[in-house]
C-alpha cells in the first residue's frame, strides 16, 4: 500500500497506470521464459540417455542394498568386482 502511495506521487496520475501495465508485461514475459527454461530442462531430463542412467543407478543402489557376487558390502568390495583374484589390497 505504501508503495503504491509513493508510486503515484512521484509517477502522478496520469503516469502509473501505464507503468503498472509495463511492468505487468514484464513480469508476464519473465514468467512465460522461466516456464520455458523449466519445460526444456525436463525435456533434456527424460531423454532416453538420462532414462538409461537412472535406470543403472537403480541397479546400482539394488546391489548395494543385496549383497551378491559383485557387489559391494558396506565399504569393502567383493573380489568379483575389484575383477581379479587374491587377497584384497
């Protein structure tokens, strides 16, 4: 409210009504490249080299969580998937 009281006295009358119309657009035209941006960066995020990736992350965690052969337990990995034989390092 303060701030529309002072905008009109120093814009006056005759002014601020086009103002606040520019300033609408503005902020419209602000909005619609942010939607934009938004839109072509959840486009790039379910492309299908992204899908890929998820899906080995998925993998990935699956055998973390299920110890198998190749997998790694806590923080030591299976000789399996260090990919040689012998004693650990």
């Amino acid at each position: 409210m303060v701030i529309l009281v002072i905008a009109l006295i120093i814009l006056g009358p005759e002014k601020l009504p086009r103002t606040a119309r520019t300033i609408g657009r503005g902020i419209g035209k602000i909005r619609r490249l942010m939607n934009s941006f938004q839109q072509e960066m959840q486009a790039a995020a379910d492309g299908p080299i992204e899908a890929k990736a998820r899906k080995r992350g998925a993998q990935a965690a699956g055998r973390a969580t299920t110890p198998d052969a190749g997998a790694v337990v806590g923080n030591e990995e299976s000789e399996a998937a260090r990919g040689g034989e012998g004693t650990p390092a």
